[in-house]
C-alpha cells in the first residue's frame, strides 16, 4: 500500500498549539483496523491513516492524478504535493475548532529489560471545559468487534486524579485530568514490549492511544555520530547518542578519549535521549584509533553497553625523514642513496619532493639517487605528498673530502719584498672533511718544513723562489698553486767575462760581458779601461772585432737599477800578436834596408813618370775631356767648386792621397750628364762647338770594394792606378765600342 508524507507549506503562518495530539482517522476503505477511531468527514478518495502533527498527512490512496498536457498521467507523488497544502488547510480548519482528542509523545520509545522508561505525554480534550474521568494503560492490547472493545493486559488504572499515585507502583501515572498524560514504568519487564493503550474517557467522550514500547534484553547501546570529515587541528564535534532517559536512573555516558564532554537529556513529546557531545581538535596521532563511548552505571560501577567507531583524521604525511642508505662514510664522488620515509597519512601518499642542491624535483619514487656527489653538496630535503606535502628535516650528506682552496698568504710589512724586510708566509684552506689536517712547505718542488706558517726574519734574495703549501686530511692531499716571492735588490755580484777567453790574439774577436744579479733587472751598464776612463759604452757587452794588441788590460764594469748602483772588479784581457804581424815585423825590417837602395832609383823613375803625366793631362785639358771615379760608399760630398762645371765626392778613408776627382765639361756644353749601369756619369750627346771626341777617366785607389768601376788585378799593389781612354777622330762611334775600355797607369 503506497505512502506519501505532505508537510504544509502554511506552517509558519498558522498559529501555534501548546500541544499538538496525535490523531487518527478511519474511513471504510480498508485501512487498518488498530487506526480506527472517531469518524471525519473527508472526501471518499482519501484515506488519511495517521497525523503525527495537524500539518503531516499519510495516505493510502490519494485523488485520481491529473493528466499533462501531451495526455501523460502526472506522477502520483506529484499529485499529491499539487493536493498537499489544500489537504493541510482543510485539516487546520477542521481541527481549529478543538473537537477532536489531540495527544502528543514520542512515537516510539526504548528502554531494557530491568531499567526504567519514562513516557512524555500531552494531550487535549476536544469538549471545552471537560476532564478525565478515567484512564487505563494496556499493554499490548487488541480491540473486540464483538464487545466493541478494547482488551489486554492492564498495567495501570485510575479514576481519582487527585490523589498522588505511591511510590512503589510500577507504571506511575504522572500526569493530570486535563493536559498531561506522561507515564513512568520502573522496572521494565521483557512483557511490556510491543505497544502500550492509553484509554481515556469524559462523561462524553473517549480515545484509544498507541505508543509503541521497545524493551530489549540487554541495555541499549549508544550510536556515535561523525561528521562528514575529520581533519588534523580542525575542531569537530562528536555526539554519543542514547535513546533513552529516565530521571532517577543510575546512567553515564563516557568517552574513551580523555576530552571534556557535555551531556545533554531530552525528555520531550518528540524526543527522549541522552547525548554525550565531545569537542575536540584531532591529531594525526588520533588517526586509526578507536573511539569509544561507553553507557556506564555509575552506581555498580560497570559497562552497560558501549559502541566503537575508527577515527579517520585526515592529515599530511607525518617527522617525515629524509634518510641516507649508504652504510659507511661518504667520499667525494660517491653515489648516495637517500630515502624518503614517513610513519602516517591519511589519505595514502601518492607523490614525492625533493629539494635537492636549490631546486624542487617531483618524483614518485621515495628513493633518490644522487651520482658522484660532489665535495659541497648541499643539505636534501624531501617532501611525502598526499592532498598536503610534508617536508622532512634537511638531512646533511656529509661528504668526507681533501682540503678544498689551499692557497699562501703572504705578509710584509710593504707591498714590495726588499733584501732583508721581514716576510710571513701563511697556509690557509677554505674546507676540509675531516678538520684535521697536517701543513707542508716546498720551495721550487723540494720539499722544506711542516708547519702551517713560514717565517723570514731578513729574508735575503736566495729566498726567492716559488712556494707551495700542502695541506693533508685522511682523505686526501691538497697543494696550494705556487705563490712567486720576488725579493728586490741593488745590482750585486758584478764580475767581468771574456768569451771566448781572457787571451786572444789580435785579429780574432773578443766579447766582454758584463754579468750581475739583480732584482729588478739592470737599467744601465757602464764599461772603465785600466786607466779609469768611461769608455761609453752602455751596454751589458763589450765587442771588440777585431781586437788589437793595444786593447790588452783590465776592463771593469757598472751596473745600476732603481735600488741602487754595483761595480765589477777588474777582468783583464790580453791580446798577442798573430804569426802574421810577428812576419810582416820580420819582413819590414829587411824590407825597410831594400826599400833604401830602391829609393833612389824609383825616385828617378817617378820624376820621368810624372813629367809624362802631367803632359797628358795638358793634353787632355786641351781637348775638354772629361774624368770621374766612382766611390763604393759615399759618406759626405763636400761643397763644389765656384765652378758650375765641377763635381766632387769626399773619400774620408783616403785623407792622405787623392780624396776627390773633378768631371770638367767642355764650355757651352748643355747635354745633361747621367749615370750608367756601372755608376760612371757619360754625355748625352757631341758638343755641337767639337768634335765627338769623348774621354773617360776613372781615378782609383787600389783597395779591396772600395770602387765600384775597377777591379784590382793584383791585391798586394797598393798604389794609386787610374786610366785614361781618348777617342779621337770625327764620326760616329762604332757598335762594338760601346763598352768602357780600360787602360792602366801604375803610379
């Protein structure tokens, strides 16, 4: 048989009952028999079975349903929702009038065998002005069709309301003649369970009344309520509900958490119950325990009956820890393996973080591998993420390394190290795993103390060099880069030395070099004879090429930078005279007896040789020829004659001969004179007042390159040759005489 509940949707707006009964209506339509009762007039399609309030109607068929417009029936619930507030406002104004026995309780109460049940009650007498003349409790009754009446087991029966029932009666009658129907069984039987009958009556009236009874035989247990989701540090409530409450009787709700509670009781028409209500802010720590709340008798001191619910708290992951696997020390290149663990979460971990060297990973595994960790890694950080993420403590690798940065460090009292300043050389490193460490000092790669600090009270220049530190742990060594100590000093330890030796013979080559230690280096040289005098020659060598006997003595020399100036002691030099000197000597000694005897007899030839040429140079003035000699190398000219026909070149090698020649050029003469291949100037062209007549003469000192024109023939003549070609006659020159002809007078 379908059911539908209506509330009335004109509830706010009707008046309010003090006390609202429960009423029954019954029409010859098949509805239960126990719910019959007094008749109502109502419409024949309505049923109405039970009204737990004015404003709640529940029907066993409804009015036929209307039909939609495309000619579907609507459904039956929304029929009934369509008929609702007109059902509730027909029953309001039936039911305004107070004609009709209204009570109000609980529906259904609970309690257990040997406890006590404590029943709220109200009701309200449809005449104005009556009261109860009686009223009798059944238990489990049933009504008699034949007697046309109601019969059972009856628990409690007065007709005197104004005597007060005794104490020792089981079922107490606590209410009145006029509004209040509220009972008190104690104890309760395991026979009272099912319904009980509350039968009153008027002068003129009378009502049957239902409460169901629910006596268990054992005490009810409590029901826990949770809400929704329990989160960490969120405060919740949680209630411990008993449906139960009897005054008197010896009951305790307790908790198994130790929080402070609050107990409530509810003794009302609507509801009888005892709730324990537990505030608290849960901790992950709380999650996956039991929680228990217990119906305690507090007077024999024991547990009536208890319910147990699981906590789920929600919450991060939780003293997540960051572990490293690896079972020994780690070393500087070492793979490690860190693992992430955690003892709880809720929900269940699903990812994973990693703070490693400064930047965030997001993995799913709880295992990290780091490969070839280096000397300076970082602290890790890892992080077991469900909804939250939780980060672990950062967990230091502790890497075990060689010193790291060694360097020196030096001290002195300048910027500048001079001979005998006091210097102060540290070690120092920036890390080292472990700190114990040892100090080493090398100078130039060889090995020179231990000891973190070295010291120079007056340090000298042969404690320049280079200087490495070496720092030493259980790992490993470190050696600083070589730190450069410069010790500045005047020029000193100046000696004088002769390559390829200190005796040479002349003619050979002697190279003297001035050798000395300074720092910073020699801006000058300065080189003395054996007499004292500045040779001034500023050079760290000497070159003598080639050296003569007369460069034999003792050389010293002077070496100056911007500390100071040192002098060399003397270096002496001897020079011998070659077997050649020793045979020309030999040879000019007889040489000079032959060259007496010759003298005259040359000087007679000399004066006839002279004659004759003097008489050719006449001869050549006269006929306008033309002479020049050619000079290899031409250091200077010297000025030219007054005369605008006359050329000279200066010979300073040949101070004690003929130093220069003069080219004469015939008067009127105007042809420009150039220079042919062989460095001889000739005439362009014939004098227009001569004849072609044209005359070269080539002037010459016989010495080895030192003319360009005349090669010597022999190389021990040393006299003074020159040659004289004359071309006479009138006419062209012929081909073949294009060529200088050279003709040769000894002198």
């Amino acid at each position: 048989m379908p059911e539908c509940a209506l509330q009335s949707a004109f509830e706010p707006t009707l008046p309010s009952f003090p006390l609202f009964p429960t009423l029954h209506f019954a029409m010859p339509l098949g509805c239960p028999e126990s719910h019959r009762g007094r008749q109502g007039v109502w419409p024949r399609r309505v049923k109405i079975l039970h009204c737990a309030s004015p404003f709640t109607l529940r029907c066993c068929q409804g009015p036929r349903r209307r039909k939609t417009r495309d000619n579907r029936l609507l459904p039956r619930h929304s029929t009934m929702h369509l008929l609702g507030p007109l059902l509730l406002l027909l029953e309001y104004l039936a039911f305004s009038d107070s004609s009709y026995w209204r009570f109000n309780h609980p529906h259904t109460l609970y309690t257990w065998e040997k406890a006590c049940v404590w029943i709220p009650c109200s009701y309200t007498i449809p005449e104005s002005g009556s009261v109860l003349e009686k009223l009798t409790v059944y238990s489990n009754y049933e009504y008699n069709d034949t007697t046309k009446d109601f019969q059972g087991s009856i628990l409690y029966e007065t007709k005197e309301f104004k005597k007060n029932p005794p104490q020792e009666m089981r079922v107490q009658f606590l209410g009145n003649e006029k509004f209040n129907c509220t009972l008190r069984i104690n104890p309760v039987s395991k026979e009272d369970n099912g319904w009980l009958g509350i039968r009153v009556n008027t002068k003129t009236d009378k009502w049957m009344e239902k409460i169901n009874l629910n006596v268990s035989q054992t005490p009810l247990p409590p029901h826990i309520q949770l809400p929704p989701e329990i989160q960490e540090s969120q405060e919740v409530t949680l209630t411990c509900l008993l449906n139960f409450s009897c005054p008197g009787f010896p009951i305790q709700l307790k908790w198994s958490l130790q929080e402070p509670a609050v107990t409530l009781t509810s003794l009302s028409t609507k509801t009888v119950s005892t709730q324990s209500k537990l505030t608290f802010r849960p901790q992950w720590t709380h999650h996956g325990k039991n929680l228990t709340c217990q119906l305690w008798d507090h007077k024999a001191e024991r547990v009536l009956s208890e319910d147990t619910v699981y906590l789920d708290v929600k919450h991060p992951p939780k003293e997540v820890t960051a572990v490293i696997q690896n079972p020994t020390r780690i070393r500087e290149g070492d793979n490690v393996t860190v693992s992430c663990n955690y003892n709880s979460s809720n929900p269940r971990v699903n990812r994973y973080e990693w703070n490693v060297q400064g930047s965030r990973n997001k993995v799913f595994s709880e295992v990290l591998v780091i490969q070839k960790v280096s000397w300076d890694a970082r602290p890790i950080a890892c992080a077991a993420c469900n909804q939250w993420c939780s980060w672990a403590p950062s967990v230091n690798l502790d890497v075990q390394h060689a010193p790291k940065d060694v360097r020196v460090q030096q001290t002195s009292a300048s910027s500048e190290i001079h001979s005998g300043h006091r210097v102060l050389l540290g070690c120092n490193f920036s890390s080292s795993r472990p700190r114990d460490v040892r100090f080493f000092w090398k100078k130039n790669g060889i090995f020179l103390k231990e000891g973190r600090e070295l010291s120079f009270d007056s340090i000298s220049p042969e404690d320049a060099g280079n200087y490495n530190c070496l720092v030493n742990n259980s790992i490993g060594q470190t050696m600083s880069e070589a730190k450069m100590l410069r010790v500045l000093y005047a020029p000193r330890m100046l000696r004088v030395a002769i390559s390829p030796k200190d005796e040479v013979i002349e003619g050979k080559k002697a190279v003297l070099t001035c050798e000395s230690d300074a720092n910073p280096p020699i801006l000058q040289y300065a080189w003395f004879d054996w007499n004292n005098q500045n040779l001034r020659h500023y050079d760290q060598m000497l070159r003598l090429d080639p050296v003569k006997v007369q460069h034999s003595g003792a050389y010293r020399c002077q070496a100056t930078n911007r500390l100071g100036t040192g002098q060399s002691p003397p270096g002496t030099l001897t020079v011998y005279y070659s077997p050649e000197t020793i045979g020309r000597r030999v040879a000019v000694g007889v040489g000079f007896c032959l060259a007496t005897l010759l003298l005259a007899f040359w000087g007679v030839k000399l004066q006839r040789s002279w004659k004759r040429i003097r008489s050719q140079q006449g001869l050549q003035e006269n006929s306008s020829g033309q002479s020049f000699f050619v000079r290899n190398k031409k250091i200077r000219r010297v000025p030219v004659s007054e005369d605008p026909h006359s050329l000279g070149c200066y010979n300073p090698v040949m101070e004690d001969a003929i130093s220069y020649a003069t080219l004469r050029f015939p008067v009127g003469e105007t042809n420009t004179p150039r220079t042919r291949d062989a460095g001889t100037l000739e005439a362009e062209g014939p004098s227009p007042n001569r004849d072609d007549t044209v005359t070269y003469s080539v002037l010459q000192k016989r010495r080895v390159g030192d003319y360009e024109n005349v090669v010597p023939e022999n190389v021990e003549d040393e006299g003074i040759h020159y040659s004289e070609l004359v071309h006479l006659g009138v006419g062209e020159r012929p081909l073949g005489q294009e060529a200088v002809e050279y003709v040769t007078l000894k002198h």
